[in-house]
C-alpha cells in the first residue's frame, strides 16, 4: 500500500474518529502527507499525532468561515475527504427543523462550500470523496433525513465532477458499518442493528471500517473515475 499516496497533501473532514480516522489512518500508511480537519481542534490534534507527517485544522462544515479560513491556512492540498454529518433519525412527526438544516448544512451545503474554496488550492489532479449512505436508496421510517441528504450527496458528486472538472468528484455510500457511530446505542440495540445489516445484505456482514478505508484509497487514486457514487454496502439495495 506504500507509496499508492507518495506525498500526496490530504485533508479528511471529520478525520478524528470512526470512518474518517479509518480513511486518514489508510491514506498515511499509503505515503500521504494528512491534515485531520474537526470542528474539536483538540480531538483533531490527538488523531494527527498517532499518525507520521500529519497535522491538523479547525473545520466547522457547517460554518463557511472556517472552510474559507482552512483553505488560507493550508494553501495547497491534493485531495479532501469529507465523512461528516450530524444525525436527526427521527419518525416524520418529531421532525425539527433547525436540526434538518444542520443536517443539510453537513453533508450538502457544506461540501458544495468546501468547493468554493477549496477548487482554487487543488490541482487538476485532486479530487473530492464524499460521503453518501445506503438510506438513500433503502426508505425506512424515522431515516427521511438521512435518506434525502445522502441521495443529495450522490446528486452532488454528479454535479460537482461535471463543473470542477479536471478534479475528480466522487462518494462513497456505505450501508450499516461498525464504525464506532453506533457505540452510542446499547450494546444489545447495536448487536441487533449490526444483525438486521447482515441479514438484508448480500454478503451476510455489515461492513467494516477497513471496507470503507480499502474503497477511499482506491478512489483517490482512480484517476478514470468521477462523478460516481460506489456502494459499499455488500449489495444491501439489491435485496
Ligand atoms: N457508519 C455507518 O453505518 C454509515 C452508514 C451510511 C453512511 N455513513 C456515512 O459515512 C460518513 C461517516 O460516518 P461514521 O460512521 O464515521 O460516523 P458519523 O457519526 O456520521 O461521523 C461523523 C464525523 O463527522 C464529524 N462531524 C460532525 N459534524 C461536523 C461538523 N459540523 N464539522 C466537521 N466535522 C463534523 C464527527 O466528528 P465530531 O462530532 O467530533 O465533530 C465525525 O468525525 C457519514 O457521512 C455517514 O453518514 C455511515
């Protein structure tokens, strides 16, 4: 795997813990110079020192300030990885709508922002991997939310990689993975979703942060892919 990213500038949003940490863990043994971004600068710093030639910045997604102010700061980067969203998993009627907004802000309006300032420090060599996610394309009650931001999220990367181009753009939709997301629910919850995910997938497993991780690296590198949405669901949509 060493070498796949020689030198390669990479800045993971949301690169402090779960599939962000697992994608920036990845690119850093692939030769990648990383820049963990989080809006706890703290926690950002903690994940970048585990990790050689890393460093990290405040990002806010949802805040435009300080998407503008990292570009500034980091004057150049290859790629940007964006995992971050902010969950509002609730049935119809207990909908809130600052809590909708926070969750568009999060996986749609903040990468189209991230665009904005960051196109103008990437090569015609760099890309951008969003996040995208098996609810858009698997309806199930108390997941309107989710759903329709990560379907945006496929709409987005479509869109992006037409206008940004030569700069590739493209998500990543994982299904249910045990990325250390779900250690909030009690253990016996977490064992029956993680379950359920195995039951309703091709494969019979829920995915593994390294399935997220393997598939980022790859894109990053696959310089005749843009636009895409890759499914990383063990073919969950097809059952
Ligand atoms: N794990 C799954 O089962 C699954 C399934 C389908 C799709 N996905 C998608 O995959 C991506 C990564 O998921 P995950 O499993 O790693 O868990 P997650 O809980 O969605 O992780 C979100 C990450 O984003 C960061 N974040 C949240 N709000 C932010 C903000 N305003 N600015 C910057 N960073 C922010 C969080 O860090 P802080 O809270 O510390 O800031 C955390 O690092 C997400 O987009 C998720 O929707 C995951």
């Amino acid at each position: 795997m060493r070498g796949q990213l020689d030198k390669q500038k990479i800045l993971v949003i949301g690169g402090s813990k779960f599939l962000g940490l697992a994608v920036a863990q990845r690119a850093s043994k692939a030769g990648a110079e990383v820049v963990i971004g989080a809006r706890d600068l703290e926690q950002a710093a903690k994940a970048a020192a585990q990790l050689p030639f890393a460093s990290a910045i405040h990002v806010d997604i949802t805040d435009e300030g300080t998407i503008a102010a990292a570009a500034a700061e980091l004057g150049y980067v290859d790629h940007v990885v964006i995992t971050a969203s902010a969950h509002h998993n609730v049935p119809v009627g207990e909908l809130e709508h600052d809590k909708i907004v926070t969750a568009f802000e999060a996986k749609v309006i903040g990468p189209m922002l991230l665009a904005k300032h960051f196109i103008p420090i990437m090569p015609p060599t760099g890309s951008i991997l969003l996040f995208s996610g098996v609810a858009a394309w698997t309806p199930s009650p108390g997941y309107t939310v989710m759903g329709v931001t990560n379907g945006a999220v496929a709409f987005l990367a479509s869109q992006l990689a037409k206008e940004l181009a030569p700069v590739r753009v493209s998500a990543i939709s994982p299904g249910v993975t045990d990325s250390g997301t779900w250690d909030t629910l009690a253990e016996q919850d977490k064992k029956n979703l993680l379950e359920s995910a195995a039951s309703s997938s091709l494969v019979g497993r829920a995915g593994t942060a390294d399935d997220i991780a393997d598939t980022a690296i790859w894109l990053l590198n696959a310089g005749n892919i843009s636009g895409e949405t890759i499914h990383v669901e063990g073919g969950a949509r097809h059952v």
